[in-house]
C-alpha cells in the first residue's frame, strides 16, 4: 500500500492482444491538489482488457468523497500487426464490398497515423457502403465519461456547398452491447471540439442520407472531444462510413482514442447540499376599515 499526496491518473491501456496492460501509477508531491491516502492501484485482466484503478480519496472529512479514482481506457492500434484489429474490436460490412475496416499504417490519406506505426483505417469506394467499427465491449459502467481520438479523413463531399458531404462517417453508441446502435448525439452525448461538419446529401443512396457526419478534407488530423451519455458495462462505440455511388475518396483514419471517467466510491452515495434556510417573509398588517372606527358599542336587546 501506497501513501502519498497524489496520484497521477492511471492510464489503462486496450492491448488486449497481447492480453497486457500498461499502467502509469507514478506518484508526486504537491501541496496545491488534494491529498490522497490508501492508495490503491490495481489492474483485473477481464477479456484482455485492462481495469479500473482504484484511489480512495481523503476527503477532508467528508463521508463521502465525489471520486475515488480516474479510469482512463486507451487504444492507440500500436499493439497488433496489420490488417489484425485489436482483441474484441469488431470491424463489418452492412453494405458494399471489401475491404473492412483495418488497422494500416501506411497510404492514404497521409499521414496514416497519428501515433505511429498504426491506425484504424476504412477506404471510401465508388459504390453504395456503410462499413461499420465497434470499439471493444465497456468493462465498467461509465458515467460522465469524455472520449478524445483524432482522426484524418478526405471523404467524398460537395466541392460548392461547404455544409453538403456525399460520403461521411458518424460516431455511435450502443447500451446494449452492440446489438442496437443511435447516433452520439441523439443518445444524449456532445461535442467539445472536432463534431460534424457537413450534412450527407439526400439524393445519392447514401445509408447515411440527411444525418450529419463528418464530410470532406480534414487535412491531417484533427483532435475530436466528446461527451459520452451514460455508458453501461458492456456498452461499445462505433464509428461508421458510408458512400453513395457518386464518387469516392481516399478513406478515413482513426487513432489515439482515449476515454476518461471518474470511478465512484464504492457504496458511497453523495448527500445533497444542505438547502438554505428561507428568510421569514413580512406579515403584512391589516388596511385600515374604509368606514372608520365605530364610535360606541353596540348593546344587546333583552329577550322578551
């Protein structure tokens, strides 16, 4: 058991073929963060896959302190050869011809990775597709968890109109396992940085037609940020292109993902904040009678 005053976040990473995992436990002094005590850090190798670094946090004497450690889940596709994809990634044609989804780590569009040697990578052909890559199964549940990747895409779009993409890739997610998959957005998550940048054209048999996307020319990569509804245990992501018949492009290239979130302390449950004290309203005093003060008392009649 460690004691120290605090934990960098520990960083586990998706290597899931070689069935290892890296974590970054490394330890610092700093009088300005808040002072860890127990520490703990650990790994369980489920599936492969590397999980859940636990800090119990001193909380100052609050019973119940609001993280007791930050998950971070990584792939950088460095672990495999090419075309293999990582362990429980899973890469599928709904519509068109070969090839898959792959990892490269050469052609086009250039640079092929971001992190070298490796990244994931889809063509974008001259026919009708919807290619589809899902992201390992979630091994934890993850709430107010925010997922970072860059990406390099030259997708077919409208060389006129800078809001019309015919080809394009989305990012979705799936609650129950990848059986069913929604639109990032439309299951509750957001863009910090790098969201949609055109809509898919209507009219060219595009599986993708009217959704917003990610169209045209990134020139290199770019930095996407997201914020992921909540993602139950078992939850994956993908990330899918489709074409029309219209044209091509040179494809799309995904690497560096990074997904954060901050682990609950275990049987812990937040009290709310202590609601103020409502100050006593004025009691109003009564209006003055509009006839005046009576000037004598009125005298009972004797019962005859």
């Amino acid at each position: 058991m460690l004691r120290n005053r605090w934990l960098t976040p520990c960083s586990v990473f998706w290597q899931t073929v070689s069935m290892e995992a890296e974590i970054d436990c490394s330890v610092r002094s700093s009088s300005r963060q808040t002072t860890f005590s127990n520490l703990v850090c650990f790994a369980v190798l489920t599936a492969g896959v590397a999980v859940a670094p636990t800090a119990v946090q001193d909380s100052g004497g609050s019973p119940c302190p609001p993280c007791s450690g930050l998950v971070t889940l990584s792939e950088n596709f460095d672990g495999v050869t090419p075309p293999a994809l990582p362990t429980d990634w899973l890469a599928t044609n709904a519509l068109g011809p070969p090839p898959l989804w792959v990892t490269s780590n050469s052609g086009v569009p250039v640079p092929p990775a971001d992190t070298p040697p490796n990244a994931a990578f889809i063509d974008d052909p001259a026919v009708v597709s919807d290619k589809r890559l899902d992201s390992l199964h979630f091994p934890l549940a993850a709430a107010s968890a925010q997922l970072t990747f860059r990406q390099n895409f030259n997708l077919e779009a409208s060389g006129v109109d800078p809001n019309l993409g015919f080809d394009g890739g989305v990012l979705e997610v799936s609650f129950d396992g990848g059986n069913t998959f929604q639109d990032i957005l439309a299951a509750g998550g957001s863009f910090v940085t790098g969201g949609y940048n055109r809509t898919i054209a209507t009219d060219r048999g595009s599986p993708l037609a009217g959704r917003q996307a990610w169209s045209g020319d990134s020139e290199g990569f770019i930095t996407t940020v997201v914020n992921l509804p909540f993602m139950p245990a078992g939850g994956r992501l993908r990330w899918r292109m489709a074409s029309d018949s219209s044209g091509s492009g040179e494809g799309w290239r995904v690497d560096t993902i990074n997904i954060n979130w901050c682990e609950p302390h275990p049987g812990c449950t937040p009290s709310p904040p202590p609601r103020p004290t409502p100050a006593p309203r004025p009691v109003p005093s009564a209006p003055p009678s509009p006839h005046g003060t009576p000037a004598f008392t009125p005298v009972p009649r004797p019962t005859p």
